[in-house]
C-alpha cells in the first residue's frame, strides 16, 4: 500500500495514547514564553536555538535537560496551558483518549504545590472534555533516580488527591535504579486501588521487566524494548496480554537502537504481544503520535490491517472501563476491520 493511504488511515483512525509525559509536550515556544512570564532564566537565546540543543545521546542527557526545561512551570496556570495545548494536538491527531503521566517531584522539589500541579493539569482535561470529547487519565509517577522513601511521601502528599489519578508509575533514569527499589511504595499504592506501570527495558535489561511483573505487579510496561532478548518473557507478556507502551521516535532520539528498521515492535507484534505505539515526549522528540506510528509504518513496512492493530491495542491496553473500551474496539472494527466481501 502507498505510503499515503497509510498516513491517511494513521491520521484519521481514533487512537488512545498510554505513554506521555506532560512534562514532555513543553514546545520551545511555550517555554520561552513561560520563562519570560515567570522570569525564569534559559540558556538558550530562541526557541530555535532550544530545538538544535535538542540532540541526545542516551537517556541521562535527554532527562538533564527535560528537567531543566520543567523549571520554567510555577503556577497553576502554567500547568493549565502546557495540558490545554497537549490535549488539543493530540485531538488533532484523532487521540480520542489519553492517559498522561506527570512527575510531582520535579515540581514539589522546586516548592511548587502538589494542588498547583494538579489543580492546572485538571482544569485543562475538564475543559478538553467539554470542549472537545477527549477523555483522559493522570498517571503520577515516581522518579526513581530518587529513593523510595521520597517516592513514599509523594504518595502521601498525592492522598487527598486521589480521585484525580488512576494510578502510579516509575520513571526518570533506569540503569541502577532497578524495579526493586520501589517495591513497597507500589504495594502501598496498588492497596488503595491504583492501576500499576513503570518504565522497564528502555536502557535497562530484560531482567528488569521481569521484576516489575514480579515484584511491582504492574498492570503495563512502558516501552519493554528489551523483551526481545528473553523468549521466556515474550511468552508470558503473550500470555497474560500484557501490554508494552513504545515509543520509537523517543527510542531513536535516545539512542536505544540507530535505526528504527531495528525497533522490535513488529517482531513483538507477530509473537502476539499487545504492543501500542506512543510518543513519550512528544516535544523533544520530533513527533506527536501519528509521527511515531508513520516512522514505524516506513520503517517496518506496516500494512493498514498492522495500523487498525495497533489502535485496537491502544484501547485493549488503556484502563478504560470496558463499556468504552468496547466501544472504540467497535468502531474500529465498523470503520477498519476486514470488509465483508458477499455483495448479495
Ligand atoms: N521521563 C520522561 N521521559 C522518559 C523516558 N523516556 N524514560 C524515562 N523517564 C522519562
Ligand atoms: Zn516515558
């Protein structure tokens, strides 16, 4: 099939999208304009000059610089608008569900409220909904370049918060920060009923994604890359159809494979791994979600029946109620599915 038609199907096909960080959609525009509003200093003299900064040799030095970037975000309204402008390009992009991920401690560490960030982040999504239908879950995650007891008292202070977010996640440098460090605070938080997922297997070992089955019980895994290298894993995330959150434009701007033609996610795809294509940081990474599933089509020579896979994923792997998420599945199926061919 041409390449059109498959831009055409990505562009219009509704999608969910699971693995976002809204720390992540901060465009250099809206930095630099929040930086002059807060009076934040960049070293950086336009938001031409953020974008050719943007190069990356491994995680670490993306996440130097992320933070940094997150440093211009005080108020609630800073908040509001980084949300509203996120939610708006991924309804655009026919995103007609989302669950974002927001990191506390980047902001509770700088002084800034926990009720600022959340307060900001939710007015956006009650307005998208309205305004717009998309629908959306927050995500806190831990940063675990931190210790658990950091992560521990984050989930304290998130308490009276707790009908805002559906669940917790692990996120922020991998290699030496393995699954285990977090084991209680995600048995603490899956007894008060949230949804489990962490980063594994980005830049971390096949080892690690096991022990976040193992030990955190997660519900998904974001980005899971290096399951290809333990057929035992493969076999069981097939077997209990447990999703892997990937992101091919952040794992070719990090560094995680040099060339997409490489990434695994159809080699997943075809050993029956529920695998949903994402975009992670969308703004550092040179693509919202359609950019992220047309590299992947160009790349791994994806067929249209591929692309409606990957969207059913999307709603398959979402923590959806399963009236909605059957919904979408059916819409899918009406709008994409194979065609009946008996014309009598
Ligand atoms: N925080 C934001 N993006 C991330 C990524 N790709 N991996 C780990 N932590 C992150
Ligand atoms: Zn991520």
């Amino acid at each position: 099939m041409e390449s059109s038609s498959i831009r055409h199907i990505i562009q219009n096909i509704p999608k969910a999208e699971l693995h976002l960080h809204i720390e992540g959609t901060l465009e250099p525009d809206l930095l630099f304009s929040l930086a002059a509003k807060n009076k934040v200093s960049l070293p950086y003299s336009s938001p031409e000059a953020v974008k050719a900064a943007y190069t990356f040799n491994n995680l670490q030095e993306f996440l130097d610089i992320y933070y940094a970037g997150a440093s211009v975000l005080l108020h609630e309204e800073d908040f509001y608008l980084l949300t509203r402008a996120y939610l708006h390009k991924a309804h655009e992009q026919k995103v007609v569900h989302t669950e974002m991920f927001f990191d506390p401690q980047t902001h509770t560490s700088r002084g800034i409220p926990f009720g600022t960030v959340i307060r900001g982040i939710n007015r956006a999504r009650e307005e998208a909904h309205a305004e717009l239908g998309i629908t959306s879950h927050l995500i806190m995650c831990f940063l675990r370049h931190l210790d658990e007891a950091s992560a521990i008292k984050t989930l304290q202070q998130a308490l009276p918060w707790k009908d805002s977010f559906l669940g917790v996640g692990l996120d922020s440098s991998e290699k030496g920060n393995p699954p285990s460090k977090f084991r209680h605070v995600f048995e603490m938080a899956k007894a008060k009923g949230f949804m489990t997922v962490a980063h594994a297997g980005e830049e971390g070992p096949a080892g690690y994604i096991d022990e976040a089955l193992d030990l955190l019980n997660v519900d998904r895994i974001d980005h899971g890359n290096r399951s290809v290298d333990s057929p035992e894993l493969v076999s069981r995330l097939r077997e209990r159809q447990l999703a892997l959150t990937m992101c091919p434009l952040s794992n070719l701007k990090l560094k995680v494979h040099t060339d997409l033609s490489q990434h695994p996610a159809k080699r997943l795809m075809e050993q029956g791994v529920l695998v949903t294509v994402n975009s992670d940081d969308p703004a550092y990474f040179g693509g919202y979600v359609n950019e992220n599933y047309m590299a992947l089509a160009e790349a791994l020579h994806l067929n249209a029946t591929d692309i409606a896979t990957l969207a059913g994923n999307s709603f398959k792997a979402s923590f959806l109620d399963p009236i909605t998420k059957n919904q979408w599945l059916q819409t899918l199926h009406d709008q994409y599915g194979p065609k009946d061919t008996n014309t009598q």
